[in-house]
C-alpha cells in the first residue's frame, strides 16, 4: 500500500515537473440567428474585420458588423447546416488566399480552394485579400502599352499598364469578349492574367476556361470563380482575392492583368449581403460604402516605380448597364474611378459592327502615352474621323445627291475605315498586322475597294504580308515605330499587293 502511494506521489510530481505547455485561448462565440447566409453571433469579443470564423461541420464565415454586444458574420457555404445554439470560434486569420506561380493554369474558388480537379494548390505563401493601395510616391506614370489584339481598342482607346480601363455596355454586346481576347493576345508575352467571374452561370465559366484553354491562354491565366448558384459572400471576396494574386506578380516586379467581370454583379452581392446585415440602404438600395467597395478596389491597380520592382496591375472592370443607361448609380461611381472606359453600343452591335466600341463615348485618359508609336502614327486621326463619320451618316441617311464631294469622300472612307475595324471573336491581331491594314485604310489606299469587298481585302492583304512581306511586319513590331524608309516599303508592298487582287 505504502509502495502504490509512493508511485502515485511521483507521477503527480513529474506531471508538475513537465507541465509547461503554454495555454491557448480561443475567442468563442454562439450563433444567436441565422438565415440567407448571414449569422449575428454573440461573444467573439476579440474578432476583427474581415477575419475568418469556423463554424461546426467545417463552415467558415467572415466577420464583417462589429458591433457592441454581437458579431455580424457573412457565411461562406452552406448556411443550412447553422443553426441557433452553434458554437462559433475565431481563427485570428484575416481572410487570405494563396498566390504564387501554382495558381498558373487553375481555376479556384473566392478562397483560394481548386475547382479543376487537378489536385490541391501547392502554394507556399497567402495573402490578406483586403489591403492598402500602394501611394502615391511608390507610383509611375504609365508609358508601356498593354496590347489587347483589337483593332478598335489598341487603336482609338489605348490601354496601358497599370491602367484602369472600363468595359461597359448593355449585356450581350461584347464585354467579356474583349476581356478574353485581351489574355488570350498575351501568348507567348510577360503578362499574367487573372479573369475573375463574379455571378455568372458555372456552365458559361467554364465555356470561357475551354476558350482559354483552345487557344492555349491559359498556361498563363488563372480563373477565380464566384458562381450565380455561390453564397453572396463569396461573390463579394472574389475580385479582392484575384486582386491579392495580382499584386503578389506586380511586386516581384512583374506585370500582370486582372478582368473583373462583372462589377454590376459584385455590387448586387454587397448590397445583398448588407442589407442582411441590417445596414441602412441608400440610393437605389445600396448601402453609403459602395462607392468606397470599388474605390479600395481599383485603386490597388497601378504601375510601381523602379525601386518598388517596377511591377504594374492593369485592371479591366466590366460593368453592364440597363438599357445604355451610363448615368445609373453604380456605372457613374466606376467611370470616375477608372482612367478611361470602352463604351459598346447595343444598335452598333445588332448592325454587325463588332466590337461595337461608340467612339464618341470611349475614351483614354492615359490616352498617346501608352500607345505604341507605330499604332499612333497610323490611327491619330481614327477615332475623330470615325465620330465625325458617324454623325454624319445621320444626315446622309436622307440622300446623298445634295453632299457635296469632300462630305461624301468623307462618307466612303468612314465606311471603310468602319469595315476595317470590325474584327472576328477570339481573333486578337498582332502590331504588325494592326498597323499594316490601319496605314492602308487611313492613308487612301483602300478609298477604291468596294465596302463589301473590305473583308475580302483584308484577309488577303494579310496572307500576301505574312507570305511575302514578313520582314516589313517584323520591322514594325522591332521598332515599334513607322520611320520614312519603312513607311516607304509598306506603301510599296500595298500598291504591290492590289496588283495582284481584281479589287
């Protein structure tokens, strides 16, 4: 009996003895109401903003109202499986996301987590997906160009890196095309795409993902998806996660692409998600901060001087509106916050004029500067003419026996030009080519080609190029600049070329 005692003593003392784990606290809370993928959770006194919080059967949700006596928290998945009474504790994590070079090729969730079915993402570092913009000092003006591959874009509405760009218009006019043509001309190039789809059907991101992946784009893409069918808070994160991926590559001095596609939806999902949180409604029912959701949004888009890397993000944000309605709460927020936008129009687009870019409302801040010299040589007067043709044609509509010979010159080399810029889906053009075909419209070579015959011309004129006249197309992309010799030979081998076709 003594023995038993003595064994027992000693094991109680070296218990004591090796007892020096240190003790962790957990910030706990309980679900007090739940309901539309929202919960108000009461404790969690410790919980930040923006920070995840796990629920029972492996849920998560993100704190969002901090309030005196209760949490607010936004749920990330099944909101079903929560019910009043469950225990929610604190993770101390901000809401984070993998980034890296293993995301290149993928298609992931809002979170980070894959959806390709091509095993886990084997990332070694996260980022926070909500983060202070870089200032104004850490900043340089942009000056390198960003080549979309269209005609319409690279040549009246240029676009930059570390530009912000809006894509708006009507739905069904093109938006979205112009963003994939956009990563699919990146090919072979050094820039890094991040096409994020907020709201959308999973069959059509996934018709985009077979686009990208058929013209071999997406070895350098990756795809961030917040489907229609995903909880509004998810749809909310997703452009900040993608954001967080972009700017890991614009710091190591990269540059990189990001397509919100689209911002309408992303807007709808935090009006959603705070009305739910019984946060007071504004205009059209948006709560007071929407303008300040994208502000913090964008303004993470930008070009890093040398001594920051060097790096830039360039942002597409798309935006639909509601019957050509640019003056509606969420397009006006977007357009004063982006250097410039690519305006579709719906009657350009049922007319056959693809991409329906209205030159009178598109417009570049950044505008020459980030324009390649050889695209500015050719196309300084493009966009003027081609409004100026457009008004016209208002007029001549009525007849044109009574215009007089300049005006209906004008009228033909509008209807020219406009057939020149017309360019097929997923089609994306190289400098070379762009240049080529824009010299022979602008400088007259084309005012004796049949407009219905303009296609035709093209396409041939491009074949005979790459056949014959390699060397002068790779002269211009070397260059980047039309000089008086290679002006010279690309006149040359047009006068050649309409020797050869019976236009």
């Amino acid at each position: 009996m003594a023995v038993r005692g003595q064994d027992i003593t000693s094991v109680i003392k070296r218990q004591i003895q090796d007892f020096g784990g240190e003790i962790t606290m957990v910030d706990v809370g309980t679900v007090v109401a739940s309901g539309d993928g929202v919960a108000t959770v009461q404790g969690l006194s410790g919980a930040r903003y923006t920070e995840l919080v796990s629920f029972p059967n492996d849920v998560m949700g993100i704190a969002l109202n901090l309030e005196e006596d209760s949490v607010g928290v936004v749920i990330l998945g099944d909101d079903t499986q929560i019910k009043e009474g469950d225990e929610v504790r604190s993770t101390g994590r901000i809401a984070e996301v993998p980034v890296g070079d293993a995301l290149l090729g993928r298609v992931v969730d809002a979170l980070g987590r894959p959806l390709d079915g091509k095993g886990a993402i084997k990332s070694s570092e996260n980022r926070p997906v909500e983060r202070i913009a870089a200032n104004v000092a850490e900043r340089k003006s942009v000056s390198v160009p960003m080549q979309t591959g269209i005609k319409a874009v690279d040549g009246m509405t240029p676009i930059g890196r570390g530009q912000r760009q809006l894509i708006i218009g009507d739905r069904s006019t093109g938006k979205s095309a112009i963003a994939i043509d956009s990563i699919i001309n990146q090919k072979g190039g050094d820039l890094i795409c991040i096409y994020v789809a907020v709201g959308q059907k999973a069959s059509k991101v996934a018709q985009t993902v077979g686009i990208l992946e058929e013209n071999g784009a997406m070895d350098h893409t990756i795809v961030v998806a917040a489907n229609s069918a995903d909880p509004a808070a998810l749809q909310y994160i997703a452009p900040f996660a993608g954001t967080a991926m972009g700017e890991h590559f614009m710091e190591q001095g990269k540059d990189a692409l990001i397509i919100y596609d689209d911002l309408s939806k992303h807007a709808w999902a935090y009006r959603q998600m705070s009305l739910l949180l019984r946060r007071p409604p504004g205009r059209e029912a948006y709560p007071g901060d929407v303008f300040y959701l994208h502000s913090r949004l964008l303004e993470r888009s930008a070009r890093l001087d040398d001594a920051h890397g060097g790096g830039s993000l360039t942002a597409l944000p798309i935006i639909e509106t509601q019957a050509g309605d640019v003056s509606g709460y969420i397009p006006t927020n977007v357009i004063s916050i982006t250097d410039g936008q690519i305006y579709l129009e719906t009657d350009l687009f049922n007319s056959g004029i693809r991409p329906a870019v209205n030159v009178g409302l598109s417009v570049s801040r950044v505008g020459g500067a980030a324009q390649t010299r050889a695209v500015r040589q050719v196309a300084g007067r493009l966009r003027l003419d081609l409004a100026q043709y457009r008004e016209l044609v208002t007029f001549a509509q009525f007849g044109t026996s009574d215009l007089d010979a300049a005006t209906r010159a004008q009228l033909e080399r509008g209807q020219v030009v406009t057939e020149v810029l017309k360019q097929l889906q997923y089609e994306p053009m190289s400098i070379g080519k762009q240049v080529s075909i824009m010299f022979a419209a602008t400088n007259g070579y084309m005012d004796d080609v049949p407009v219905e015959k303009v296609k035709d011309f093209e396409d041939a004129f491009h074949t005979f190029m790459a056949d014959s006249q390699s060397s002068i197309l790779d002269e211009i992309i070397e260059k980047k600049q039309l000089d008086d010799d290679l002006s010279k030979s690309l006149g040359e081998a047009i006068d050649s070329f309409k020797k050869t076709v019976p236009y």
